[in-house]
C-alpha cells in the first residue's frame, strides 16, 4: 500500500517514513508519496533520504495514495485537507492535535462517519503499552495523575500543539465520560482538574516537562510511573493496521471528545 503524508515539518512525519520505509515494520506499506508546503526544504531531504516522492499539492498526494496520514503541527491547518481524504474515501490518520477546535473535530468525525471512511491519528501516547495496566488500577474514588508537557503560549495554536496529549491520556485512562473541568494558569504552567461521577483526573502541564509520569492514588496509597515514550511506530503500525482491517482502533468519537476537554481547559486560562 502506498501512503502519503501531507506535511513535512513535524517530527512525526519521519516516525512514518523510519518505521515503513527504513525499518519496513509493515510488510507491503510504505510512505510513497508527501506534500511538504510547510517545511519545503525538509519535505525534500526526507523524500531523497528515505525513498519518497514530493507532490506539488495535497490533490496529487491524495490522488495517488491509497491512504493518507496528515502531520502538520498546527491543528488548524487539519480540517481542509483531512476533508478531502475523506471526501476521495481513503483512509486517514489525522496526527495531534486533530484539530484545533471542537467544531473542527466534530466536523471531521460527522464526515467520516457519513462516508464510512476510517479515521484515526491523535496523540499516539494514547497506546503505550503500559496504559492497559495502569487504567486496571483506577477504582471508584481513585484520583489519576498525569503530569506532562505542553506550552499554552506555543506558536503552533498554543495549547492545542501538546495539551491534546494530556487530553487523551485521561479519556483514554478515566473515559469519555467526564462531567466538569476547571484548569489554572501560573505563568506558563497549567493545572486542569477534570471530574468524573466516580473519581478525578488532574492535568499538570508545563513546556519544561521532558517525561510523562502518571500517578494513581487509592485512599492512602499511590503508585507513581515515569513512562518510557516509545510511541515513535505506534501510530505507524496503527494506521496500516486500520487500512488493512478496516477496523477503526477506537471510536472516532474519542477524538470530539478530546477536543471538548481542551477547549473547556483553554477557556478557563484566560
């Protein structure tokens, strides 16, 4: 199958061609095509270096990819191509941030789920391996920690660019179903607490933040983890899983739903 990613400057777009071309983790998947507009001069070395070719726009790529993954950093620069994959009926994975507004994100899952198109992308932090044991330790009451980074001053759509990570870790680890936010800013630090009916998550962002730790406390008892960040092929694997099966990974939902949890975060920082 051949792949094309729209977007260059992202260092998720080398995780894509590393895993498929370099080190051909998916038999019979490559990265055969991109359209770097925002890193030109990246999107060349990366197509001379790893075997791919460069598209004058995201219309050739989509035309001649079987499927698509989209990796600009900004979220707002999403909707219009991730609109057009899915119109065409290719697969698509929609890197994080999925988009940068919670219309934006609905309006690419309403489409897809229109076109029967499957969609998948976010923060591939989402499936590390250690979260299925970690998620198996919440219990009612219990208060999860997840400390990361994320820069609500960034120049790529603020907290959008990294917060996102830290909304889908908490969807992925307490659900969906969460019943109110309040967040704090102290210079560049954010703190969100996010409330469950039968526990709580809070949120610990600051741009300095190199590891991911989470915490979960029972009654008097915590469990601390620093959680390697192996998710370089995660995605990768994901996608090509997806467009060989059909199978969309999880509920496209779960990404509307990220979005509505940091929006509420950004709309109590100001």
């Amino acid at each position: 199958m051949k792949i094309g990613i729209i977007g260059t400057e992202n260092s998720h777009t080398e995780h894509f061609l590393k895993t498929l071309n370099a080190e051909k983790a998916v038999p019979d998947a490559r990265v055969a095509f991109l359209f770097g507009d925002d890193d030109p001069e990246k999107a060349g070395k990366l197509a001379a270096l790893f075997g791919a070719e460069c598209c004058e726009s995201a219309d050739e790529l989509i035309e001649k990819s079987d499927a698509v993954a989209i990796t600009y950093r900004r979220g707002s620069r999403h909707p219009e191509p991730a609109m057009k994959v899915i119109r065409a009926g290719k697969p698509l994975f929609n890197d994080k941030p999925f988009a940068a507004s919670l219309s934006d994100a609905a309006k690419i899952v309403a489409l897809a789920e229109e076109k029967g198109v499957p969609v998948t992308g976010g923060s591939n932090l989402k499936g590390l391996p250690e979260l299925p044991e970690i998620r198996s330790e919440i219990k009612e009451g219990s208060v999860i920690t997840i400390s990361f980074a994320a820069d609500p001053a960034s120049e790529y759509d603020g907290y959008w660019f990294y917060g996102i990570h830290s909304a889908e870790l908490c969807l992925t680890l307490c659900g969906p179903d969460f019943t109110s936010v309040e967040a704090w800013r102290n210079g560049d630090a954010v703190t969100a607490a996010v409330a469950y009916p039968d526990k709580t998550c809070l949120i610990l962002n600051t741009p300095s933040s190199a590891d991911l730790r989470i915490a979960v406390t029972n009654g008097g008892t915590t469990r601390a983890r620093l959680v390697p960040l192996n998710y370089q092929s995660v995605g990768p694997k994901e996608f090509c899983d997806m467009i060989r099966t059909g199978n969309m990974p999880r509920d496209p939902r779960h990404f509307v739903r990220a979005a509505e949890l940091t929006e509420e975060i950004i709309k109590r920082l100001v």
